[in-house]
C-alpha cells in the first residue's frame, strides 16, 4: 500500500508555520437516487465532513431529493441537462458552445428555479458548469441570473490572468478564463478520476504527490494561498479503487492539524469577489 509521506510533510509545514488549508469536497453529475450516490453520502457522514453535490436539474428524477437530504450536505447546480453544445470538432462544453449566452443563461436560470423549489435551503445558487468550462458571456451573465458563483477546476485567476478552467474531466488547452466581477470562484484542484480514455482512477500515487505540490505552490504563493483547495469526485464513475483510496484520503485528511475542511456555504461567506 502507498503512503501518504510526501502529503503529509507538507501539511506539516503549513502546521510549523502556523497555517491551515481550507478544504472543501465536491462531488459532481447527480441525477438520482443511485447506490454509488448513497455510498457518498454514507461516507461523508461516516467522517462527519460536509459535502457539496452538483445535480443536473433537467435530468434529476423524485429520489435525488430524499437522498441529498443528509445533514452537511449542501445542492449546488451542474448545469441544466449535462448535454454537448459544442460545435462541430469543438470541446465538450454546455454552458455556451455553439448557441447564444441569452439562450444559455435562460435555461439555466429555469434549472436553478427547478433546483430552489426541489430542495430549498439546501440549494446553493452555485453554478458548477459541466466539463468545467463555460463561455466568458455566459460566466458574466450569472450574477444578473441570481447566482452567487462559480465552481470550475483550477486555481482562480482574476482579470483573466491564467486559466480558471484547465485541468478537470475535459481540456488542459481551454482558453483563459476571466473570471466576473461580484462573482464568488471557489473551485476544485484534484480530481480523483483522469478523462483522456474515459473515467478512470487517476491513481493513489500521483493523487498524493499532484495534491501535495499543489499545496506547495500555495503555500510558496506561486498560486492564490488564501484559495479553498477542492477535492472532486464522480461517485457515478468510481471503480473500487477510487472508492478505496478517497476513503482513506477522507479519514488522513480529517485527522491532520494543518486542515480546515469547511461546507461551501462558509467558503462563500469566507471568499472575496470583485
């Protein structure tokens, strides 16, 4: 079994310099009330930590209510139907591709409504856009839509500096985001699963030395230090090992000094938007 040494020293240099890191949890593509789902939330229960699912409005069915109604769990939006817009040749992309922002941000203002009525306080007005990737036009029409912000992968970059959206299930060649004015970017940075063949574990090695530079690169300021660091799951793809290896992350995680593992709701409050 691999261990968690390289992690570990480097969460315990943010502990000898006084320091912690915000964590949050992700989990994307809920529809229903599957066993893979309930697994989740068993597991995030079972380490009392909080737990943020993106659901897909248009495709959820009655079940996904009841089963997201755990304490600490918290509903935010993946999109509307997770469906390809995308023109011909293009990357996968729904929010925007080959149809207009106005038509974009409308269907999804009718998911956020869907989402609000289905699960009330539980919702969280957060758009997380499927592949992670979202048109400029589109991402600078969702605060006028009600949404509070935006969840993609990667470090967030202001004024367009850097790519916000590079990094997660789809491209590692997106073009930058900039991010929008009044518009909380609390996003996810290690995705458990690699995309390029189709869903798979990306592997418990490269998972905790990936996990353990990208704190680095906080700590070292060479990214956003104050940023919540975002750990992101599929439970609809996990194989036994993916399965396997978050639960041992979860419980190595919950037990270290140098963690803050907090429910997105006070990452919000907790985030500077401009």
């Amino acid at each position: 079994m691999q261990t968690f040494d390289q992690l570990d020293q480097e969460l315990d240099r943010w502990t000898a310099q006084g320091r912690a890191v915000p964590l949050w949890w992700r989990d994307d593509d809920a529809a229903t009330a599957t066993p893979e789902l309930t697994r989740l939330v068993a597991m995030a229960r079972r380490h009392r930590l909080p737990l943020a699912i993106a659901a897909v409005p248009a495709r959820m069915e009655p079940d996904l209510v009841g089963a997201l109604s755990a304490p600490g769990v918290t509903v935010l939006q993946h999109g509307f139907a997770h469906v390809n817009n995308a023109a011909p040749g293009q990357r996968a992309v729904e929010c925007g591709g080959d149809r207009s922002a106005k038509d974009v941000l409308a269907e999804l203002g009718e998911g956020m409504r869907v989402l609000m009525r289905e699960f009330g306080a539980s919702f969280l007005p957060i758009m997380v856009p499927p592949w992670n990737r979202i048109d400029p036009a589109v991402a600078a029409g969702l605060q006028q839509q009600g949404y509070f912000g935006l969840s993609s992968f990667g470090p967030r970059y202001f004024d367009g500096q850097g790519d916000g959206g590079k990094g997660g299930k789809g491209s590692t060649e997106d073009a930058p985001l900039v991010l929008p004015a009044r518009l909380a970017a609390i996003n996810a940075h290690l995705d458990l699963l690699t995309w390029k063949s189709g869903p798979a574990f990306a592997g418990a090695d490269k998972l905790i030395r990936l996990f353990a530079e990208r704190l680095e690169d906080r700590r070292l300021g060479r990214t956003d230090p104050a940023e919540p660091f975002g750990i992101l799951t599929h439970h609809l793809a996990h194989d036994e090992a993916t399965w396997s290896f978050l639960e041992r992350l979860l419980g190595r995680l919950g037990s270290h000094p140098a963690i803050r593992f907090l429910p997105i709701t006070t990452l919000l409050a907790e985030t500077p938007v401009r």
